[in-house]
C-alpha cells in the first residue's frame, strides 16, 4: 500500500464522483431517464442514431450535477470516508475496539481533509498543510498494523494455551519430573509464550499511542487555520512531527520483527505453523 498525498486522495474522488452523482445524487433522475429514453430508441425505434444524441444530451445535463457535486463538502466528506474505509477495512479486524479505533481514526482523518479544503478556499495549502495528509495515512497504517498484531498474537496464544491444556499436551509431557529435559523444553515454552502476552501489550498500548497522536495531528491543522506560524516555528514543528512518526515507524516494525521471531518460536513444527494453524 502506497502512501497517500493530497492529490492522490483528490484524484481518487474525482473517479468516484460521477458514480456518486448519478447514483446516489441529483443524478439519479437523469440516469433513469437516460436508460428509458435509450430503450425506447434502441427498441421501440430502432434508431442508433436517436439513441445517441439521447446520449450526448445527457451527458451535458449531468455535467452540472457533476460539477456541483464536486464543489459540495458534504459530497467531499463522503467520497473520503468511503474512501479511507476501503483502504483500511475495519470490519476485517475481529475485535471491536479495534473496529472502533480504526473508525475513529478515519473520523479524524476526514476532519482534518474538510479543514484542509476550508483552508484551501480561503488562502491556499501550503506544504506543511499537505504533509499533514501523508501524516495522517502514515499513522493510520501503523494503527491498523498494531491492531492486526495484536490479534493475530492473541490468536495464536488461545492456540496454544488449547493445546496445552489438552491430555498429553505440551505441559503434561514436561511434567514427568523437574530435571526431564522436556520440563526445561515447557520451562522456554512458557518464556516464549510470556514474551508473546508482553508484545501484545505493547501492541495494545501503541493503537492508543497512535490515537492520541492523530488527535494532535488534528488540533494542530486547526491552529494553523486560525493564526499565521512564523517559518522557523513551522520548520520546527515539521521536524518534531516527521521525527515522531519515524520513532512509531520504528517500534511498529521492531516489534513486527520480535512477533515473528516469537510466532516461529512457539510453532511446534517449523516456521509458519501456528499461522497456517490458526
């Protein structure tokens, strides 16, 4: 998954605009009009040629509706939203927090993009402004990948723990005696399994982390609408922001490194085991 710009993020509405406009719009009414008037030349009257000039007719009545959708911020808003919700699926994250921070995550987001449009019609975007896109998706990423860590680590020690409770699992075969080496087997078992409930965690931690980050990100957009920053405060700003996502960057994927090598670990029977188990 790309990083997302500004102008990516428009040109994107603008591909789900017309759509929206005869679907969901004013549009609505000339489409059914169009496929009725285009059915009865077609098929009444045999007349391709009616039928096409039916076409071309309204093609330029939609164009209005189209550019008034375009310059509608309720339509902006939804063309985001719907948008960002495809490019981060909540519903695919089985836990509803996670569901519900993700969600939020999105609401913030597409608060921040009806400022940055505000902002634009009033003084224009400058490049701080702008980044504050990339900012945004970035923090939603590792949002999302924290919040997949964690379930994926909590599936994987509901599995285990199943199969150790389980007649002639892994902790009844180390219990023969204390100095067994299978009991010292159990023994890393349990530190690896230990290892594993500590970077969930701090998994679990991080999703809120990136919460409250994106709420700064938010609060921060809105200060900049309303009094002018001076460059050497926005340079510094900029740099104090871009080096605290880095330091998120680097825990996510430090912490994607530890739960691989911990899940490679814990599987019985080789590398990848537990996944394809669960």
């Amino acid at each position: 998954m790309g990083g997302l710009t500004y102008e990516v993020l428009q040109r994107e509405a603008r591909k789900q605009l017309l759509r929206y406009a005869l679907l969901r719009g004013q549009g609505g009414p000339l489409l059914f009009l169009w496929v009725a008037g285009s059915g009865f030349f077609l098929i009444t009257w045999n007349a391709p040629a009616f039928a096409a000039l039916w076409t071309a007719a309204s093609a330029l009545f939609a164009l209005p509706i189209a550019r008034d959708c375009l310059r509608s911020p309720r339509v902006a808003a939804v063309l985001n939203q719907s948008f960002l919700e495809k490019r981060y699926p909540a519903t695919q994250l089985g836990n509803r927090r996670h569901q519900a921070a993700i969600t939020k995550a999105i609401q913030l987001f597409g608060e921040v993009l009806q400022k940055l449009a505000e902002i634009k019609g009033s003084r224009g975007l400058d490049e701080d402004l702008l980044q504050t896109v990339s900012d945004m998706d970035q923090l939603l990423a590792l949002q999302y990948e924290s919040a997949k860590q964690v379930e994926e680590l909590e599936r994987v020690l509901a599995l285990i723990t199943s199969n150790a409770e389980l007649p002639g699992g892994p902790a009844t075969a180390g219990a023969a005696s204390p100095g067994h080496p299978e009991a010292q087997g159990v023994t890393l078992r349990e530190r690896n399994v230990a290892a594993v409930r500590h970077e969930v965690a701090a998994a679990e931690a991080l999703v809120d982390v990136i919460a409250q980050r994106l709420e700064t990100v938010l609060l921060q957009v809105f200060q900049m609408e309303k009094q002018a920053i001076d460059l050497v405060t926005a340079a510094e700003a900029r740099e104090a922001s871009a080096n605290a996502l880095e330091r998120l960057q680097q825990t996510v994927d430090a912490r994607r490194s530890a739960a691989d090598q911990l899940l490679d670990l814990l599987a019985p029977e080789g590398p990848g085991t537990v996944r394809q188990a669960t």
